[in-house]
C-alpha cells in the first residue's frame, strides 16, 4: 500500500502536539484562568485528530495496494532563500535600526536578488530612505527602531 | 450654542451651518487627507492618526479640533480597502475581510474594478452610518439599554459559528483554524485574573499579539513570499475593467451594501466587537445569501463590497454608546473621547441636551468626510491599479517594508517583526497546502471577546442569560448560518460545482 505521508499530515500532527503541550502547560492554572484556553485546547485536539484520521483514511481509500508508505518532502530551496532574505531584514534591523536595515534591505534585494540596474536600484533606494526619513522621522517625528550596534559602538 | 428643548431640526440645520464655515471646511479637509494617509499604510489606522493628532488638538479651537480629528476618524477605513486589494496587506483591522476577493481580483488584473467599488461602498457604509446615528438620537437610551454582556456574549457567538461559511470545502480544518486562532489570542494575561498564559517567561508575550500583526503575516507577508517565490508579479493582465465598472457593480448589488452597512452599524454599536468583527460578518453572510457563491475567496466583487460597506458603517453604530453615555465601544472610541474630553465636549446625556448641534455636526462631518475623501480616492483609482503590474522584484521589498513599518510603528519593538514573520510562515504553509486562514483571523479576533463577555455575563446573569429575548433571536441566528454555512460546504463539495 503506497501512501504518502505529505505536508498537510505533518501539519495536522504539529497542530495537536503544539495544542497538547498548551493543555500541559496550562493544567495547574486557576480555573478562570484556564477554563476558556482549555476547553479550546481539548476542541482543537479532537478535531484535528478527527480531520487527520478522516483524511488519512480517504489517502488510504484512494491508494494502490501492496506498497509500503512513504514520507514525501516538497519543501523548496527558492522558499528558503525568501524566507532567509526575510529573516536577514529583521537580524539587520535588530542591529541597525529600522531605517538603515530598510534601505539596505532595499538595495541588496533589488540589486542582488533582483538583478536590477544599479541606477534603479539606487534610486528607489534613495526613495524609500526618503519616504521614511521625511514622513516618518522629520513631519511626524516618529523615533524609528534604533540599532543596538550603535548602542556598542557608543 | 443650542439649550435643552430646542427641536431637532433646529439642531439638525444647525450642525450644517456650523459644517460649512471656512475653518471648519479646511480643518476638515486636512482631516481627510491625514485620514486617507494613514489607511492606506498597512499597520497605520485611525487609532495610530488619531494618537498623533491629539497633541494638536489643544492648540485649536473646540469645532477646528473636531474638523481635523473626526475628518481623520472617519476616511481611515475606506483608504485601507487600497492596499488590501492591490497588495493582500489590510490597511487597516477592518479592512482584514476586503483580502479575501479584492486581491484576487487585483491578480485577475481587475484592481480598477475592486477599487472602484470598495470605495463606492464605503461611501454608502459611511453614509449610512451616520444616518442611523441621526435616527437613533431620540432612541438612544432604550437602545444602548437593550443590549448588555449576555447579548454581546451571543453576538461574539453568532461571529464564530460564521466560521462554517468561511471553512472551504473541508469543515474541519476550517474548525480546527478557527480554534487556533482562539488559542494564540490567549496568550497573555488573561481578562479575568491578570494571570499570565503561554508567555514562557517572555515578557513580550505578556502583553497580547495584535491583531495587525497577525492580519499582515498571515495574508500580506505570506502572499508577497508566495510571488517572490514563483517569480510573479501580483497581475500579469492589464486592467480590463476600470473604476467606474466597480462603482456600477456596487449599485447592482445594492440591496447587499444596504445589508453589509445594517450588519457594519449594528456590530459597531457593540461596545468591543468592531470593525474587524463587521467586516468579517458582512463577508460571511454574503457568502451565505449571495448566488451563485462559487467565486467568493477568487475575486468576487460582491466579497469586497460587502466587508467594505460594513467597515465603514460601523463608525456610525460605534458613536451611538459614546456619544449617548461617554462609554467607548473601541480603541479608536477611547481616544475620541479623550479628544472630546480636551476641547471641552463631555459625551453623554448631558451632551445630547446641551449640544445636540454639536452631535449633528459630528454626524454631518463623519458624512462628508466618507463622500470627499471617497472621491479623492476614485480619482486616484486608475493610477493606484497599476501598482499590480509592477515587476515583483522591485515591489516585493517596498511591500515588504510598508509591512515592516506597519509592524513596528505602534510599539517599536523587534519582536513584532519576528511575530509577524511567524505567521508569513503559518500563512504561506496554510496557504500552500489549502488550509482556510480567515477562520484563525475570524478566532484570534472573537477568542478574547467569548471569554471576556462569557464570565461577564455568568457573574451577572448566571446560567438565565440564554433566556433573554435578544439573545435568543442572537443564538437562533447562529444556529440558522450554521446549517447554512454547512449546506454551502456541502453544495461545494458535489461535483457539478467544481
């Protein structure tokens, strides 16, 4: 029997683990405390189980038989690289400040994901800087996320 | 100034003239062009514009100061239908349902279209949220009275079971979305004790996840990943149909806004449920009465029209318990009183007698304010839809900077940022192996609400408050869209419909 055990399973299965240490964690809170968020965890629990069953029975309904099951792994390179650039934007922030991450962001993605001209890339660089340094910091005079490495530069 | 007794009309004739003098005009102009900017950045609303705005409001007179915070108030939810539509990214909380057709449409290269309609039926919602403001001024006592925790309770409870409608074709990850949602928006201190739940020690979690963060992870973030991935740009069609054809479709479907603006007054008039809870109804309900359905969530007008209409309308009804007790429903209520409280307006009884012209002054501005900003944006229509066809390597880091922004701007903290780049990644894996996201939105939204509401009423009512006549009506309701929402799942389910 060849059944695939895909991304959507696992999800079910990361849903009730994930609600399951939530109902562990919150079993020694006060009873109004832990009424409502307990009660949600128990009917999250049992309807996800429920749904897992139920379509793990249809793939299993649908499969050929005489085929052992197998883990299918879908997961692509292109969205890991997305999602470091994401991850990238928030460590740059973190250390730069919001402002300089961004438009370093800016340019990089443009000029090195993007491959863009430099002159584009620069001046829609240039734009974004801009639109937040004169709306944000100058008219409404937001202080903008500050990076700690100016804090360790002093 | 008007005394106690004077006839309505009178006040009534007297907010207009108040309305149409030059500082009024200019203060409010500046108003609703303040307003609009702040709508259109996603994370950035009323509540941000208004917050900034009050440092301002001493330095004018009473009725300038009124102009500039009610012209801002007002026009902030029918600017945030433009990025929802063109970019997924709500401008706005209550522009959260608007995503779920305009963004598909905007990739059908029909954003002129959704545009063009959104902003029709947010005129019309506005419109018609201050008109059922006006008409309920010689009501407003018995209204507000009507209502207390139990039918809030039932009302939160008739938001939920709308999830049946938005589950897709698999009811129990539709439920299971819902439940989630509920249990992330538990995280924090809870309504009852202060306890903290689920914050692992980290102080960040103490305080609640917003509902913006989540909102732009789950569908903005996660869909401008999804193209950057595939390399798409959000339309590769040119705009067939312009502005003027969405304006067209919202009078065709006129019976729906007029429905969508009654439900937006009527769930903003509830003290906590909001824009957010309208427009998510609204849609909901469309879904349910609307034929044929099998567009809703790929790019029918009528999904934008109706939240659209709702979001706005909910203004009007959210005025009705501030203006008649000084009791804020909201957020952004909170902080039009304290605007009112600072120009020397004391909301209430006592501001029903004294100024009632003041009272229609507001309602004519919140009027005003959604016809002129209204037009300012359907000019604008044309040029703002062809944002769609920009290359998605050049709008995937703007985009994903406006969302940043947005993120950051309330609280300036960094790990809004990781917040949001959480639920990108819940959404993009929901998104890609069809699990509904609106139900986790719809939970995360009405999770707090149930439970606050739930313990209210069990101390004040007991187990009796399921007998009160309203709630009643309320539950019969729920029950009704829970059999609806299911034979909607299952005529999607059959063959023939696929």
């Amino acid at each position: 029997m060849k059944v695939k055990i895909d991304k959507e399973d696992i999800f079910h299965l990361i849903i009730i683990f994930v609600a399951s240490i939530g109902l562990c964690v919150g079993r020694t809170w006060p009873y109004e405390t832990g009424l409502f968020p307990r009660t949600v965890a128990i009917i999250v629990i049992i309807v996800t189980s429920l749904s897992f069953l139920l379509e793990f029975y249809e793939k299993i309904k649908k499969s050929k038989p005489g085929k052992n099951i197998i883990v299918k792994s879908e997961f692509g390179k292109n969205a890991l690289i997305n999602f470091a650039w994401l991850a990238a934007y928030i460590i740059s922030t973190w250390l730069f400040g919001y402002v300089v991450a961004s438009s370093l962001y800016v340019f990089l993605y443009l000029k090195v994901k993007g491959k863009l001209s430099w002159i584009v890339s620069i001046m829609v660089t240039v734009g974004a800087f801009a639109f937040l340094e004169v709306v944000f910091v100058i008219l409404l005079r937001i202080r903008m996320l500050p990076g700690v490495l100016w804090n360790w530069l002093g | 100034m008007l005394k106690g007794g004077d006839s309505l009309v009178d006040a009534l004739l007297s907010g207009i003239t108040q309305l149409l003098t030059p500082i009024y005009i200019l203060m409010f102009s500046l108003g609703t062009i303040i307003g609009l900017f702040f709508g259109i950045l996603p994370g950035l609303d009323g509540v941000t514009g208004l917050a900034l705005l009050l440092p301002f409001v001493f330095m004018l007179e009473k009725k300038a100061a009124l102009a500039l915070i009610l012209g801002m108030s007002a026009i902030s939810f029918t600017a945030g239908a433009i990025t929802s539509i063109l970019l997924g990214a709500p401008g706005t909380s209550g522009s959260t349902a608007t995503i779920m057709d305009g963004f598909p449409m905007a990739k059908k290269g029909l954003a002129g279209k959704a545009i063009g309609a959104a902003i029709t039926a947010s005129i019309f919602g506005g419109v018609f949220g201050a008109v059922v403001l006006s008409l309920t001024i010689p009501i407003f006592k018995p209204l507000v009275l009507m209502f207390g925790s139990a039918e809030f309770l039932a009302m939160t409870i008739l938001g939920i079971s709308l999830v049946a409608v938005l589950c897709g074709e698999k009811p129990l990850r539709g439920i299971t979305s819902a439940g989630v949602g509920i249990l992330i928006s538990q995280i924090g201190a809870d309504p009852i004790m202060g306890l903290y739940r689920w914050t692992f020690g980290i102080t960040y979690l103490q305080q609640k996840i917003s509902v913006v963060l989540v909102a732009l992870g789950l569908f903005a973030l996660a869909e401008i990943i999804d193209m950057a991935i595939q390399g798409m740009p959000i339309s590769t069609r040119q705009s067939t149909q312009g502005k003027f054809d969405g304006v067209l479709e919202t009078f065709k479907n006129w019976k729906l806004t007029l429905s969508s603006s009654f439900i937006g007054a009527v769930t903003g008039f509830m003290p906590g449920l909001g824009s957010a809870v309208a427009c998510w109804i609204s849609y909901a309900l469309a879904m349910i009465t609307c034929k044929p359905k099998d567009q809703f969530g790929k790019g029918d007008i009528r999904g934008v029209i109706a939240p659209e209409a709702a979001n706005n309308a909910s203004l009007g009804g959210a005025l009705i318990p501030t203006i008649a007790f000084g009791i804020p429903g909201g957020t952004l209520m909170a902080l039009l009183l304290s605007a009112f409280w600072m120009i020397g307006l004391r909301p209430g009884p006592e501001m029903l007698r004294r100024n009632l012209d003041i009272v229609y002054l507001i309602i004519w501005t919140i009027a005003l304010s959604n016809i002129i900003g209204g037009i300012i944006l359907l000019i604008w229509t044309d040029k703002f839809a062809k944002i769609a066809m920009i290359r998605i390597e050049i709008l995937a880091p703007i985009i994903t900077l406006v969302i940043f922004l947005g993120a950051v701007i309330t609280n300036m903290n960094i790990w809004d940022l990781w917040v949001v780049f959480g639920f990108c990644l819940l959404g993009w894996v929901m998104k890609k192996i069809n699990w509904p996201r609106p139900p986790l939105l719809m939970g995360f939204i009405l999770g707090p609400l149930i439970e606050r509401f739930y313990f209210t009423t069990m101390m004040v009512f007991g187990e009796k408050w399921v007998m009160r006549p309203m709630v009643l009506i309320i539950l019969l309701m729920a029950v009704f869209f829970l059999i609806i929402g299911y034979k909607t799942v299952r005529n999607a389910r059959k063959p023939s419909n696929r």
